[in-house]
C-alpha cells in the first residue's frame, strides 16, 4: 500500500514539473505579405461562388421555360377545342412553369399565378371564352414558346445526357 501512494505522489509531482522554456515554431508564424495573400485568394474563392449560383438559376429557367413552357404551348389545340379535361391533366406543367421560370422575381411569379388561377377558375365555371382568354392571356405574358424541332443533319439540340432537351423535340444530335 504504501508503494502505490509513493508512486501516486511521484508521477502527480511529475506533472507539475516546469517543462523546458524553449518554444517550439508554428505553421502560423508568416510574414505580413503572404498571409493578406492567402486572405485575398480565399476572398477571390468566396467572391465567385453567387456566379456558380446564379449559373444554376439560369439552367433552372432554362428548363422550366422549355420542359414545362412547351407542354403549356402545346394546350392551344386543347383550348380551341374546349378540352378542359387535357388542360387539367396538364396542371403540374403550370405549376412548374410558375415556379421555375420566375425563381427570383416574385412579383413576375404571382403575376403567373394568378394567371394560371384565372384559368383554371374558367375552366371551373365552364366558360370556354373566359378559357381561351386566360390562356391566351397567360402564354402573352409570359412568353411561352414551343421547343423547335431540330433535324440532326441540319444541327444539334443539345450537348450532354443532362441537358433538358435530350428526349424532346429539340434533342437531336448529329451522329456521323
């Protein structure tokens, strides 16, 4: 017993012992010029990160302009016709296009809502001008278009397997 309280006294004394004054260097010991080198650099870094941001909104508008757009554009015959059961299949495409194509510009985006319900409040009501009126209204205001077709020996409609053309009427690729 008394062996292990004079070990238990030696090693606490050994942890209270001064330890040697020398200092050992840092990796954050820099000069002035290189350390506002690395501080402009990871400036630079942070700086060009809304680019990359603002680049994947565009692709996003891209898509909701030509996926969904189209799909709304191709409800014209539907329209004339008074086929209210086909423009109704295609409320998730107004709904997309809404959202999409107006990710930053709400006003624009409540504008295009409040088309889409203007439409589909005539469609309820059972009123095929009031229909034909909103639709036309709303493809007008926000500049729908339908994708074109391309012909691959004429030219190419898109680049890679993620584009949002690739299996649409504009996904033509020039194959040798």
């Amino acid at each position: 017993m008394k062996f292990i309280v004079a070990a238990l006294a030696l090693t606490s004394v050994a942890a209270f012992a001064p330890s040697s004054l020398e200092r050992s260097t840092t990796a954050l010991s820099m000069d002035r010029r290189s350390a506002f080198g690395q501080i402009a650099t990871a400036g630079a870094v942070l700086a060009g990160v809304p680019a990359i941001a603002s680049a994947d909104v565009a692709a996003q508008i891209n898509r909701a302009r030509g996926l969904y757009g189209s799909r709304i554009a191709n409800l014209a015959g539907a329209v004339a016709a008074g086929d209210y059961s086909a423009i109704a299949a295609e409320k998730s495409a107004f709904i997309l296009f809404n959202s999409g194509a107006y990710p930053n510009n709400k006003p624009a985006q409540k504008n295009a809502v409040s088309q889409t319900n203007a439409i589909f409040a005539a469609i309820r009501s059972g009123d095929k001008a009031a229909v034909k009126s909103a639709y036309e209204t709303y493809v007008t205001t926000n500049k729908i278009n339908i994708l074109p077709t391309v012909d691959s020996n004429e030219g190419q409609g898109y680049c890679s397997d993620f584009d949002f053309r690739v299996r649409s009427s504009a996904g033509a690729i020039y194959v040798r």
